[in-house]
C-alpha cells in the first residue's frame, strides 16, 4: 500500500512524500516504516495519527488495513 507523509515525517523519511508499505495493521505499518527510516522514531514518539481511508486514528495500533486503502501518517496536533 501507499502512505503518504507530510511535514516531519517526510523529512524524517528522507524526503520521501510517498512510501510503499506492506502491511496488515497500523502497528507493523509503524514498526515497518521506522525499521526503514530511523529517523521517523522521534516523530513517533511525539505521536502520530493515522488516516485509513479519511479515518484518523491516533491510539488503536490494532486496526487492520484493507489492501486497498488510502493511507496517511501524520503528525499528532494537540489543541488548547
């Protein structure tokens, strides 16, 4: 599949704005993509959201990704 990272995270993945990623859940789509881009560790740590299919989820790591699904990683953003 295809995510797409924007702001920190895709300057932490080299520059890449795109990345093709095999995975069945957010949790491996995480560890698989800081495995490739070490860099993107810190970004995580900070925490991330992630978009299926324009549902953004930020705290359930388990959810499946269907094989077709459009995926974004992005930055947490906290309100006040």
């Amino acid at each position: 599949m295809q995510v797409s990272l924007n702001g920190a995270l895709r300057s932490a993945a080299d520059g890449n704005g795109s990345v093709d990623v095999d995975a069945a859940t957010i949790r491996e789509l995480i560890t698989k993509l800081v495995d490739r881009f070490p860099k993107l560790s810190a970004e995580v740590d900070k925490g991330v959201a992630v978009a299926i299919d324009g549902v953004v989820y930020r705290d359930d790591w388990t959810m499946r990704i269907p094989d077709d699904a459009e995926v974004f990683l992005m930055p947490r953003i906290a309100g006040g």
